[in-house]
C-alpha cells in the first residue's frame, strides 16, 4: 500500500536541502539533518529554537517585523522563492544559502515552511570571478606596475582575503612591492615583522620556497603551534599572534616559465580556509599581473631605446652642425686667396695658372655649398631651425620664382610653365623656408631633365592643405629609389649626379622643413617619361602649434 507519510519522512530526512518549519511565533518546530549539519546544530537542539538565530544579528529585527506584517495583512511584500540569504553558523561564520518558503494552516495556526540550499561555494566562485574581472581592469589600466600591483593587492583584500602581499624578484633579491590590509595599525606590524624577523629563507612554505621552486603552498588551517614554534622571541610570537594569520596561500608569478616573484594572500577570518579552488583564482590572478608587469618592463624598456637613439641623433646632429661652421671659415680663406692670385695681387699669372685658380674656386664653391646643406640639415635635425609663420599670398610668392630660375632654365634650353591660380589665396607659412623647398625642387628638376624637356610648376587647395607639384619630363627615378631619395646623401646615380653637383641633402631638407610646417613631400615618377614633386602644406596652423613656443622659437 502506498504510505505518503513514509515517502514524506524519507524525502525529508536524505535531500542534502535543509527544510524546517516555523510557528507564526517565529519557533522552529521541525528541521531535517541537513538543516542542523548547514548550521552546525542537532536537529533536537534546533527544535524550539527562534528562526532568528540563524541568521547574522543585522537581519534579525527585519525578519521579526516582516513575519508580524505578515501575520497582520496577509500580503507578501517577497518573492518567496529562491531569496538569496546570508545565515550564521553556529561556530560564528557566515554562510549563503538560497530559500524558498511556503505556509499551511495547523489546528488554526500558520506553519511557515522553508527549504534552503547551501549556495556559499557558488556566492564564493561569483565572487572570484567578480574580483578577477575588476583586478584585470586595474591591470591594464596603469604601465607603472608596482602602483598597479598595490591597487591590486587592496583590492584583494576586499573580497577574497584579509591579506595580500606581491614580492618581486629583483636581481636575485627578493622585494616586496605591495602589501595591503584594511587596517593600517595591523600593515604597520607586517612591515615591522618583515624588517625585524625577515622570512627564513629555508622555510618550505614562505615566499623564497615558492619563488625558488615555481610551486605554489596552500594552508587551508595554519596551526597556532606552528605560528609558536616558529617564533624566534617574545616579541616576534606577540607580531605574528598579532597579524591573526589563520589560513594562507602563496603562488608563483611566473613569465614565460620564470618565476619574477609570487603572491601571498592570507585569510585572518576562522572560517575561511583556503582551497585549492582559491589557489587557482590567485593563480589566475598571479599570471595577469605577470603580464601586466612584463608590458611596463617591456614599454619601458622601448621608451629606454628610444630616448637613447634620440640622444644619439642629437649628439650626431650637433656634432655635424659644429663641424661644419668649423669648415666654413678656412674654406672662406681658401675663396679669398684664390681671389688675390686671380685679380694679380701676386704678381702676373700665366693663362694655365690661371685656369688653375679657377678649379680651385669651383671646387670651393662646391664644397661650400655641400657644407651649407649639412649645417642646414644638422640644424633641422636637431631642432635648432626657427620658423617665422607669416600670412602669404601663393600665387605671386609662386609666380615669382621663373625669375629666380631663368638663368637655369636658359642654360639647360627648358621650357617653363606657371599655372597661375586664385591670387587671394593665402596661408599662413614661413615665406623663406617655403621658398627654398620650392627652389631645390626646382632645380633637381632642371638638374635631371635633358635640354628641350619641360618643367612645370602648378598648385590647388585641397581641403584644408596647398598642394604644389613641381613636375618634369627628365629621366624618372626607379620605383626602389622613390622613398631613398628623400634620405640624406642618397642620390640614385653618383656618378651622374655628380656631373650635376648637388649633395645629396635637398631633398632630406625640403621634407625636413615641410613636415616642421606641418606638411609632407611626395613623388611619382616613371622611368624616362619623368617625375612630379608634391609639396603638401597645411594653410593655417593648428591652434595647438600657434600655442606652442617650441614651433616659433629655438630652444
Ligand atoms: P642632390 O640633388 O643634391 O643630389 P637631393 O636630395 O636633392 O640631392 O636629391 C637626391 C637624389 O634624388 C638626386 O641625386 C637624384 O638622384 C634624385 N632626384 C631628385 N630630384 C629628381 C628629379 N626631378 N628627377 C630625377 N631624379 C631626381
């Protein structure tokens, strides 16, 4: 014969869910074995016992006003299912669990029952997680790590410990970068401890253990006598009695297989041992950190490069530009010699001597010229060039400089043409510097161009930039020299270029100075069809250059 009473008490003394029952008093009168071992009671000492004192004190006084609104108007202002609750222990911890209750009337008196499920492992993992979340934020967040690693450290003893403690292995000496606890009397005794009773190296379960062997400790319960027997005197046993170090987990920081330091967390709360779940969250969180360490070494190692390669171009720079007004000078004498052997003032010279004089003069002025270019470049460089912006009118700043290359031109037997254009159009340039881009563009383009080729020159306004092309009918340059050229001293046929004179430094110049001004150069060529030069400027200054006085003044 089917027994539900048999099936009930069955079903209520095997499920691992607590279930009780309460009078509309608040007293419990019945709980099943799984509600006494979730707080730790036997079921006959539950039995009479007020609902109330399962739960934390702080929700006490709640609980009764609730169950009396109840009584009085019948309306329920929960959900009476699955309400995630916290409950207390008998041995004084918190626990979480989740509870559904119902009620049925017994000889006229509401019975109110409840089951509830033990959720701390989950309410745990949740935690974990949401801790893991936030402390990767804050990993990412910052490239000075050891500030990172102690917003870390305090973050972890918000949530999933009572302690926490980075230490870094630093040239084989092992330092400690972050320690944090809520209260700063208890991190000033850890920083005593530390500086008085330094860890035994030896010990098989400190930070130097860990760091030496890449193997993490766990301690779910360290024992007092361990703590005692550990202490080296009175004072050290009153420290570390005073830390209140009830559990413990030490992991490695590892990088690509190295240890660089480990992560200690400690738990001063009785209830909370740590697990080997708990392991696995610091170790996640150890290889984060790992990671957010190695990118700020990393970055500040590139910043390092790049501050010495920097150092060293400036070095060079100024080293060129010294060297070269050095040069000037007896180059000058040599000029003025040369000059008094010509006009005679030693005495007559012969028609061969002469000739002689005049390849000395040649070869001055080309040297001279060269030198002038490297001191120009050097001092580009090194950003000792002082740029004067002015508001420039194009078209007859452009149309004027035919004048300037005629002779050139008639040399060369070229043909020219100006695209006039707009001539209210201005921007705001240093005129000077403008000019002498144009000029080298200029006459690269008559250097490289065969008599009875043409060059042009021409110009429109594209959003907010001019665009200047200088283009010619010459022999073009190879696809591989396009982006070389514009390097100092690269000229695509020595030989040639020579015959042409030159340095090989304009071009790096003229993008110099236009990329100072905000602009770039480009080209196109095809090879023996001939080459365009592009010039792109900005028409007017950004606001941010108009404020900065490093674009108007040398340092
Ligand atoms: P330089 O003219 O003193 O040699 P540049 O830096 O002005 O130095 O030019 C570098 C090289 O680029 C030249 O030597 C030449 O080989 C090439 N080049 C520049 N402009 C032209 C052009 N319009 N046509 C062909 N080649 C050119």
């Amino acid at each position: 014969m089917h027994d539900p009473d048999a099936l009930y008490r069955s079903v209520v003394a095997t499920t691992p869910d607590a279930i009780v029952t309460m009078d509309d008093a608040g007293i419990i009168q019945f709980a099943n074995p799984a509600t006494g071992k979730l707080f730790g009671y036997s079921t006959a000492e539950l039995q009479g016992m007020s609902l109330a004192n399962l739960m934390p004190e702080r929700f006490r006084a709640q609980h009764t006003a609730g169950l009396a609104r109840y009584l009085a108007t019948g309306t329920k202002r929960l959900d009476w299912s699955n309400l995630r609750l916290p409950g207390l222990h008998r041995d004084g911890h918190e626990i979480s669990f989740s509870l559904s209750f119902g009620e049925y009337a017994d000889g006229g008196r509401k019975i109110f029952t409840g089951i509830m499920r033990d959720i701390s492992d989950i309410i745990r993992r949740e935690n974990g997680l949401a801790f893991l979340l936030e402390a990767s934020e804050v990993l990412t967040k910052s490239l000075d790590y050891e500030s990172t690693l102690r917003s870390v450290a305090e973050l972890a003893t918000r949530s999933i410990a009572d302690w926490a403690a980075v230490d870094l292995l630093d040239d084989g000496e092992i330092r400690r970068v972050a320690v944090a606890h809520p209260d700063p009397a208890k991190l000033q005794i850890a920083r005593d401890l530390e500086t008085k009773y330094p860890t035994d190296p030896a010990s098989k379960t400190g930070i130097h253990h860990v760091i030496r062997t890449g193997e993490r400790v766990v301690v779910p319960e360290i024992p007092a006598e361990l703590l005692s027997s550990s202490a080296k005197d009175e004072e050290h046993l009153r420290l570390i009695q005073a830390l209140d170090l009830k559990s413990y987990i030490c992991v490695p920081l590892k990088l690509r297989d190295e240890v660089i330091g480990a992560l200690t967390l400690v738990s001063s709360n009785p209830a909370r041992h740590y697990t080997e779940e708990d392991a696995d969250l610091a170790s996640d969180l150890a290889s984060r950190a790992a990671v957010a360490i190695d990118n700020a070494r990393l970055f500040k190692q590139a910043e390092d490069a790049r501050a010495a390669a920097e150092e060293a171009n400036t070095a060079k720079s100024e080293f060129l530009a010294m060297m070269s007004h050095e040069l000037r000078t007896p180059l000058n004498a040599i000029s003025g010699y040369a000059e008094l052997l010509e006009m005679g003032v030693r005495g007559e010279m012969t028609e061969e001597q002469l000739a002689d004089v005049r390849s000395i003069q040649r070869s001055q002025a080309h040297l001279l010229s060269i030198i002038n270019d490297m001191l120009n470049f050097a001092k580009l460089e090194a950003g000792k060039v002082l740029f004067s912006y002015v508001e420039v009118a194009l078209d007859p700043l452009l149309g004027g400089l035919e004048e300037l290359i005629r002779p050139q031109l008639l040399e060369r037997k070229l043909d020219y043409e100006y695209r006039s254009h707009d001539p209210r159009i201005t921007a705001e340039l240093d005129g000077e510097k403008f000019q002498q881009v144009m000029l080298n563009l200029l006459s690269n383009a008559i250097k490289f161009t065969e008599p009875g080729g043409r060059i042009g020159l021409s110009w429109k306004i594209e959003g907010e930039n001019v665009l200047v092309s200088v283009s010619d009918t010459g022999r073009g340059i190879p696809e591989d020299k396009l982006e070389p050229i514009f390097e100092p001293f690269v000229q695509v046929e020595q030989l040639r270029t020579r015959v042409a004179g030159g340095s090989g430094l304009g071009l790096a110049i003229s993008r110099d100075i236009a990329r100072a001004m905000g602009g770039d150069i480009g080209v196109e060529s095809e090879l023996g069809k001939g080459s365009t030069f592009t010039l792109k400027l900005p028409l007017r200054r950004s606001s941010e250059e108009v404020s900065s006085p490093v674009a108007d003044s040398p340092p």
